[in-house]
C-alpha cells in the first residue's frame, strides 16, 4: 500500500503512539483500556484469554513449572491464541492491546465471588512468572523502571562490610522487609537495618508479591462496581457464562443423583476417593464426628458424588449418634446446616463442592482437624506411614513426597491416581476431587457411567431434562452469530478434560 508524505508521517506517529501506549510486553494492568470496541471483539477476547488461562491452570497441575516441557507448551499456546511471548518485539502491538483488554474483560467477569477472584489470580499470577522469568536481566531491569519498582543495586562489597565479611563483586538490591517475607523465611536474603538484601535472581518474588497485592486489591474494587455493569443487558449474560467456564464440570448438578446407596460408600471410599475424602471418611467411621470444616468438604463431596438431600441426613445422623450425639441433637443442630448446603435453608444458595484449589488455598486445619489436602497440609513423615498402610510402592511413596517437596500438591495426588488404579499415565489434568471420584469410576467401570443403584429412573429422568431445559434457556444469547460460535465452542473447550 502506497502512502502520500503527510500519510507516512500521520502512520509514523500513530506507531510511536502506540509504542508509547504498551512500551513493554509485561504489564501489571493499572490502568483499563480507555477505547471503544466491538462486542464480537470483546467476546473474542475474552473466550482466548480464558482458553489461556484454563491452559495454564492445565499445564500447572500437569508439569512443574518452569521446566522446559512447561515452557514450551505454553509459549505454543501464547503463539497460537496471538498473546504477547517475545520481549518488546517490535511488531506485537495487536498482541498487547489484546492482552490488555482482554485481561479487564476477564477481571469483570471473575471479580464476582471468593472462588471465583481465587482462580483468576492464581492463574494470572502463573503467566506473569512465565513471562517475568522470560525476560533477560537488563529487559528485567527496564520493567522494574516501567513499573515503578526501581531498586537500588548495592554492591556485594557493600553487603559483606554491613555483614563484617570480607568479599566483594555482584549486588542486589535492597528492599523492605515486608515484601521478602517468603524469601527470608527460607533463608535466601541477608537483613540489616530494616532491610532485606534480595539477589537479582530472586527477584522475582518480590515483583510476584507486589503484582498479587494490586491485583488483589483491583478485583475487590471491581467487584463494588458490579452493579452498574450488571445492569447491562449485553454484557451481563456473556461475564456469567464466563465466570462458569472456570473449573470444567459445574459439580452441584447432581448427575449421579441416585445411582449411589449409602452401603456402598465405604467400598467407594477405598476405591475411588482421593486422599482427602478418604481420609475424612476414615475419620468420620473412627470418631463419629467431624468438625465443620471436614463435614462441609466432605458433605459437598458427598452431593457431588450422587447423595441426595435425604441420605445425607440419613448418612450423618446414623454416624453422629453412634458417638456421643443424640438423635434430638443432631436434628438441631447438625440437620439444618446439611439442608443448607443444599440450598434448602437461608439464602437458599447451592453450593458447589470444593474444588482443589480451595481446599489447598483455604482454611487450613488445626489441632483434630482432618480437612484439608493432605499432600498440602500434613506433616511428610505421617504423610509417609498412611501411604505404606495404603500399600503403595516405596517407590511411589518417594515420588510423590518428592511433588510434595517441591509443592506441587495436585501433581502428588495425580501421581496418587496412578499409583493406586496401576496407570502410567492418567491422561488429564486432576483439579477437583469430585473429577477424581468420576475419572477413577470410568477407568474401573471401563469407561462406562456408574449404574444407577434404585429404581426411579422416571423422577431422576425427568429431574435431568428439567435441569437441560433450565441450563439451555439461560445460555446467553449474543447479538451476532460469529459471537454465539465462539460461545458454543467454548463450551466444548471446558468440557475437553
């Protein structure tokens, strides 16, 4: 395409504009977009940048991260979905307008619960470190400056005369002991005067926690701001279906509704139970009781599998007045939090059984607690003995206290899956334990859906297809039929694993 001399120099100075607009690749998204745009590009956006981040979340709990398996598989779906992946390239602008927008977009539609703000952050967080790690030392040095973050590189010399030791040669930078807690808890910084002397090399962590804390902060702010944009007919529809995209299989429709009789759970428990149902199972038929904590992971797990609202009761009460509950009691004081979670009481909201992610981010367990993820949060030589009284190989016992060792708790328990079903390779990525319950029956049922356990197949038919009919009428419709492709095929996307 030709141009005229006022023409290249008005295309010119749009180029320098939008250089000086994204001047790096890496950004820490302080500012939204101020332009206009599509509502088939605004869907667009945000379907690849959720097809990004379900990769992430993937490839997280599939292969340690930063290895080169890890790098490479995602760098190839940064490629693919037109995501920034090479420091200030020169032609990359479209992919950074996207990144830009499309991280707002998201940030719109995953600002709307605990949960949901969990998620998006952790796997933000995740492509930030791939990418903060992607840059070179000086490209380091040159986004520290862009985002305010510029330290004071002090010379070794100068720590070892603070440390009264002889030496010199290197640096690191000085910075406030509040933003190295995690680096001087493991001993990887030398502290003086108020300060914590960090290696360039770790540096990361420092960016990382400082990137957390404004992020975390955004989406609280975010979240305020919802009822202005819930208000919208356009948008509402499309950031719901979004925000229900995130974890795969919505785990509080009871698919297995029936199909499941209370004398089979011990036999299931062994069977197919991750590590921490089975647990909280063994100690439920042990003590009789569980506190809290462990009857609502356990008790949504329970829902999630196929008990309907009425074992449950049944289920509880039987195990709770053979310990040093009554009858009268329980009925209460433990019957009404059962219906609860069932959406039959109070706010009458369903709630969804814990995910991985919850159970290892939140409310770790105290003294005679036995919730919680195991490979997270017990100790490794216990962790150890009830992995033998399982019988699992000294072998894969060293295998998976090594994924522990280097935190990578859903890859011990993925590496648990295996272990106990004598599988080399599981084939998908382990984020849910009620996704461990149902892969683990395919594998021993050969592929085939559990069998329905009583016969009322006419009320749990017509229960499904009223809740198909439910789930089809509120999918969003979009004003334009490219829009509606990009909608149908990502459902198809999370229903992959």
């Amino acid at each position: 395409m030709e141009f005229s001399s006022r023409a290249r120099l008005k295309h010119a100075r749009l180029a320098g504009d939008r250089r000086e607009q994204y001047p790096h690749s890496l950004q820490f998204y302080l500012e939204p977009p101020m332009e206009s745009i599509s509502l088939v590009e605004f869907e667009s956006f945000a379907v690849d940048r959720l097809k990004l981040l379900k990769v992430i979340e993937n490839l997280g709990v599939s292969h340690v991260r930063g290895t080169d398996v890890y790098k490479s598989k995602l760098e190839s779906e940064l490629r693919k979905l037109k995501f920034p992946y090479r420091a200030l390239a020169e032609d990359d602008y479209e992919a950074r307008r996207k990144d830009h927008i499309s991280h707002f977009i998201l940030r719109l539609a995953y600002c709307q619960s605990e949960d949901l703000r969990r998620w998006f952050l952790q796997q933000e967080m995740d492509l930030f470190r791939y990418r903060f790690n992607e840059l070179t030392e000086s490209l380091m040095q040159k986004f520290l400056e862009h985002a305010n973050l510029s330290f004071e590189a002090v010379s070794m010399a100068r720590e070892r005369d603070a440390a009264g030791e002889p030496g010199g040669g290197g640096g690191s930078p000085p910075v406030g002991l509040a933003d190295a807690v995690d680096l001087f808890r493991a001993r990887k910084v030398f502290i003086k005067d108020g300060f914590a002397y960090v290696p360039f090399k770790e540096i990361d962590v420092i960016v990382l926690n400082n990137y957390r804390t404004k992020l975390s902060k955004a989406l609280a702010l975010t979240a305020r701001s919802l009822p202005s944009i819930q208000s919208d007919e356009r948008l509402q529809p499309l950031l719901n279906h979004l925000s229900h995209s995130y974890v795969g299989p919505d785990y509080s429709i009871q698919k297995n509704t029936g199909k499941i009789s209370l004398e089979q759970i011990d036999a299931l428990s062994v069977k197919s139970f991750p590590l921490c149902m089975r647990q909280l199972h063994r100690a439920l038929r042990d003590s009789h009781h569980l506190r809290h904590g462990g009857r609502m992971q356990y008790g949504l797990f329970l829902k999630g599998i196929g008990l309907t609202l009425e074992q449950a009761l049944e289920f509880w009460k039987k195990e709770f007045i053979r310990g040093k509950v009554d009858a009268d009691k329980f009925d209460k004081g433990y019957a009404y939090s059962i219906r609860h979670s069932y959406g039959k009481e109070g706010r009458r909201t369903d709630y969804t059984p814990y995910s991985c992610m919850k159970i290892i981010m939140s409310n770790p367990p105290s003294q005679g607690d036995y919730h919680g993820c195991p490979f997270r949060h017990s100790d490794p030589e216990l962790l150890k003995q009830k992995l033998q009284s399982y019988k699992i190989p000294p072998s894969g016992i060293t295998q998976v206290l090594e994924l522990v060792k280097g935190v990578h708790y859903q890859l011990a328990c993925q590496k648990f899956f295996e272990l106990t079903h004598d599988v080399d390779d599981i084939g998908f990525s382990l984020n849910h334990p009620n996704q461990y319950f149902t892969e683990s029956q395919k594998l021993l049922n050969g592929g085939r859906e559990l069998k329905k356990e009583f016969n009322n197949s006419g009320n749990f038919q017509q229960k499904n297809n009223s809740q198909e009919s439910t789930n089809s009428s509120s999918t969003p419709t979009s004003s334009n039929a490219k829009a509606d492709t990009e909608l149908e095929g990502l459902e198809a996307y999370f229903t992959e694993d």
